[in-house]
C-alpha cells in the first residue's frame, strides 16, 4: 500500500509549527502545583494552536484544568515546563512579573464569569480603567473611547449608572466593553455565560462571533454545550490533556475518556492524491477518520466503470460499516484528486472494544452505517446516479 506512516501517535492542527497567523501557540506545556499534600500536575504537556480570527471554545469538566490552561495564556500563572508564544511574543522567557503584566494590559482582553466591575464606579468609568492602567491614550480622549466601546456592546444608555442598576447579562457586557478598552487583538474568557440566562448568554456570544469577524482571537471557556456550536472550533481537556480534536468531531458521542483513548491510540497515514485506501470486497482492518484533505468513495459496475458517489471531509469517518458488519468493503474509498488526505486510524480490535463499552455512540454510528447500507442499495438499484450516500457531519 503506498502510505506513509508519519507517528506513532496522532499530529493534528494542535501541533502546527508557530506561523504568522498562529495568536497562541502552546509547546509542551505543563502544570504542577506543589502543596503539604504533595504534588499534582493538572496540565501534561499542552500543545495548541489558535490562529487570529478563530473563534474557539474551550470545554472539559470541573477540574479538568481549564482555568489553569487559560491562566497560562493570560501570564497570570506560569507554566512549570514548556513554551508559550502569544502574537509572536514568549511570554515566559526573560520576561518579568511586571514586564508581563504591562504587556497583558495592552494586548489582552479578559473577562471573567463574575464581571469584576468596581461597584462605585459606573460603568462608563469601569471602561476607562484599563486605559489608566496600561497608560493609553490621552487622558482627554479616554471617555470618549469608553463611550464608543459602550456602544459597541449597545451600552450607551446605561453609562452613566452604577453596574448594580444594570442586568447581570448588562453587567457582562460592560465587562466586556472593558476589556476591549485598549483594543487588543486577543480576548479570553472563563466562563462569560456562567451566570447569565441563555437570552443574554446569547447576547454575548452574538457579540463575541462579531468580534471575531472583525479579527480578533477569541478564547472561551464554557460548561455549555449548546454554545460550542457557534464557535469556529471547539477544544476538549480532560484530565489535564487536550483530545484531538479530529476524533471529536468525528465521534462526539463518545465518552471523553474514550476519546482520549483513541487520541493516543490513533495513528496517522498520509495517502497522496487517487490512492486506494479500501478497496471494495478488501478486508477492512481500521476505522478511519479524515484530519484533512479529501476522499472519495467510488462504486464499480460489472463494467468495471467507476462513480465517484461520495465525497467525505475532515471530521469524517469511514470503515465501520465493514468494521461492524464483518470485514468486507462495499465501495472503494480513494483519497481525493486535489491532494493528500491525511487520516487518523484506529485498529480494528480497539475500535470495537470501544464500541461494546460505548453503547450510545455505537447506535449512532449503527445508525449512520443503516443509511449508508440503505443508500449503498438504492445506488445499486438505479444504477449509480450520483448522490449522496454518506451522511454529511457538522
Ligand atoms: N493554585 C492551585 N493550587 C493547587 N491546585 C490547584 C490550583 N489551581 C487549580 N488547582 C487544581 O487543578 C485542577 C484544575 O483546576 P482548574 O481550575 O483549571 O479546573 P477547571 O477545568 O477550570 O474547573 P471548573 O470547571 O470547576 O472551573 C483542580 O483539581 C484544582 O483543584
Ligand atoms: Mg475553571
């Protein structure tokens, strides 16, 4: 077979080299916090990517250090092994305590899920603390900023009130007009929604999208699942050890800790352009799930004339109809003719012991094979018409 075996263990866009487009750009980071009961690392050995412009959500559950990951990107805490890069700059190497802490007030943005605006302040005023802080911008033209930040979260009315007179959700807001107050290109945010009703929570992520669009990085935490589907990209932590977030999106069924037993398990293959990954009536011995590029999946008739009936994306999986329905390849899956397409595999055996222990992703993964089946049949019947025999995946 003409692949080429890249690692061990799965690479993903969490590993990128640093580019000019990378805002966050994690190596190897750890965390261990050292107390009288003794030592615990709760972050082992983060790598992790964030490109200007995402949009990206961060979930895992209480305790499984998403704070702490966030701190570090903060330079609120510091890292007790590995590298972190923020737009271009390290900020733990020959950087002092205060040298980051002015850096941190120029370029970041950060909000917190109990706002932390100063009660005798109104917000207008909150807004403008930053800019004394960081020493930006004229001393004059600081309420006008404020103000024109205020309106950009649709604010304007309520400047002039103290923040207990506002709506918790107005409260965010606010706190998050602060934070942009001198426009850094980066914001993060633990929790934003935490203790806001969904209408507001939306309010704010509504605002957040935007701030996205208009380039900025943004960076959340969030225990809410409805909310990661409005981010471009969602990062899971369990334990301390992102999942890869091919295998997520492929299987979000699963368990977390399944799924970062396929992250580790999984291996990557490189197919170029038009190779044969399955061949039909081949013995399938992986489940396949595509990190980039492109493939194919062609049907024969006796002719031996081919139809390109699918095509599958990154985030998509192929394999397991032949996987749990005994051994055999009912197409043949190609990679792509644009290019390479670039999988992620789990061994046969790995994946149907996953499988028996996880039994709502093997009836959603049932499922999908049924279709599959179904459509496979009806192309059959009217003899290869082009459709789409492979469920899209978001
Ligand atoms: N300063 C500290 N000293 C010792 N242990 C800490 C410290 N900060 C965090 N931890 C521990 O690290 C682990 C991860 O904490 P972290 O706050 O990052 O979790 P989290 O994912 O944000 O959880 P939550 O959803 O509850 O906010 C927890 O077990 C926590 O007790
Ligand atoms: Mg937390």
């Amino acid at each position: 077979m003409s692949t080429r075996r890249t690692s061990r263990k799965s690479t993903s866009a969490q590993h990128a080299m640093s580019t000019p487009d990378a805002m966050i750009d994690m190596h190897g980071v750890v965390k261990t916090f050292r107390n009288a009961a003794g030592e615990f690392t709760v972050l082992k050995g983060v790598d992790l990517t964030i490109n200007r412009g995402e949009f990206v959500s961060i979930v895992g559950k209480s305790g499984s250090g998403k704070s702490t990951l966030l701190n570090m990107i903060t330079g609120i805490d510091h890292p007790t092994d590995g590298r972190v890069v923020i737009g271009g700059m390290d900020i733990y190497t020959n950087v002092t305590e205060s040298q980051r802490s002015k850096w941190r007030g120029r370029n970041l943005g950060i909000v917190f899920q109990f706002f932390q605006l100063m009660p005798m302040l109104t917000l207008l005023e909150n807004v403008m603390l930053p800019m004394d802080y960081a020493e930006l911008y004229d001393f004059d033209e600081r309420p006008k900023r404020a103000m024109e930040m205020l309106e950009l979260v649709g604010l304007e009315k309520f400047a002039n009130k103290l923040p207990i007179l506002v709506s918790t959700g107005q409260q965010q807001l606010a706190a998050i007009a602060r934070a942009l107050a001198c426009e850094p290109p980066l914001l993060v945010a633990d929790e934003p929604t935490g203790n806001l009703d969904t209408r507001s929570a939306n309010t704010i992520i509504d605002l957040f999208e935007e701030l996205a669009r208009r380039g900025k990085t943004v960076v959340m935490v969030t225990h809410d699942p409805s909310l990661t589907s409005r981010t471009t990209r969602n990062i899971i932590i369990a334990d301390g050890e992102l999942i890869n977030e091919t295998v997520a999106k492929a299987l979000p069924w699963l368990r977390h800790r399944h799924m970062m037993e396929f992250t580790k398990i999984a291996e990557t293959q490189i197919y170029p352009a038009k190779t044969t990954i399955i061949s039909r009536d081949g013995h399938v011995e992986n489940f396949f799930m595509i990190h980039k590029g492109e493939v194919e999946v062609v049907l024969l008739d006796r002719r031996k004339q081919e139809t390109v009936i699918s095509r599958l994306k990154p985030g998509e999986f192929f394999g397991e109809i032949e996987l749990l329905r005994g051994g055999r390849s009912i197409a043949n899956v190609r990679a792509g003719a644009d290019g390479p397409v670039e999988v992620l595999t789990i061994r046969r055996e790995d994946f149907k012991r996953v499988m028996d222990q996880s039994p709502i992703t093997m009836d959603a993964v049932g499922k999908i094979v049924q279709e599959r089946l179904d459509a496979h049949r009806a192309a059959d019947s009217r003899k290869f018409r082009p459709f789409s025999l492979f469920r899209r995946r978001q």
